[in-house]
C-alpha cells in the first residue's frame, strides 16, 4: 500500500522531461510538427528521430547590416497560424527594416500579407 502511495505521489509530483513534454506536443498537434519563435525567425521542431530538429521555415527579409528582433508574436486564427515579426537595423537611424505579418497552414509554407493581399514570402520580400 505503502509503495502504491509513493508511486502515485511520484507520478504526480515529478517534473516531466524536455523530451517528454516534446513528445506530449507532437501527439497534441499531430504530424503537422511544432512551430516556435526565436529572435524574429520562425522554426518548425522534428521529433520523428532520435534527436530533435529544428528547421528554419521563416525569416524576416534580408538586410546588410546587423539588426535585432523587436516584436514577435504568434496567434492560431481559424485554419491559419499567424505570426507578426518585426526586426529594426542597429545603429544610427535604425527604423523598422523588415517583418511583417505571416500566414501558415501547415507550418512549412508561408505568406506573408501585402498591400497586394497575402503571397508567398519567395515573391514578397527580398
């Protein structure tokens, strides 16, 4: 009885593992994988190995200088998973350089929302 008590106590208090909460998510959101936000680049996590994986699906427009991350944002809207980035040049007059906002079905294939309305990110930014 005794043993039955710990065993319940542990498998109630102990705190999951990286993989394990990993693992949860990926059941949670099926084969469509795991999108996350990192310093104004989106990345869509592989758990399909032995290690995990991280694939850079989106980024902000290319600039030749440094820039840093200023926004972020990631909201589910109805069938489409949209994300806000915006990123500013580090410097003297360093204005809004790039982001926008982004649109996603699956994770891999993106959007991005123009004056034009919503095209591939290949044909709306550099």
């Amino acid at each position: 009885m005794l043993a039955a008590i710990a065993l319940l106590a542990y498998m109630v208090f102990r705190t999951p593992s990286d993989w394990e909460r990993l693992a949860k998510l990926q059941k949670e959101v099926g084969s469509s994988g795991i999108v996350f936000l990192l310093g104004c680049k989106v990345f869509l996590l592989d758990l399909s190995g032995r290690k995990i994986r991280r694939e850079k699906v989106l980024q902000t427009g290319f600039y030749p200088w440094f820039t840093t991350c200023v926004e972020q944002s990631m909201k589910l809207d109805g069938k489409h998973l949209r994300v806000w980035l915006s990123n500013t040049a580090i410097g003297a007059g360093g204005g809004n350089i790039g982001g926008g906002n982004y649109r996603s079905e699956d994770g891999r294939n993106w959007e991005k929302n123009t004056h034009e309305g919503c095209r591939p990110v290949s044909e709306a930014q550099p």
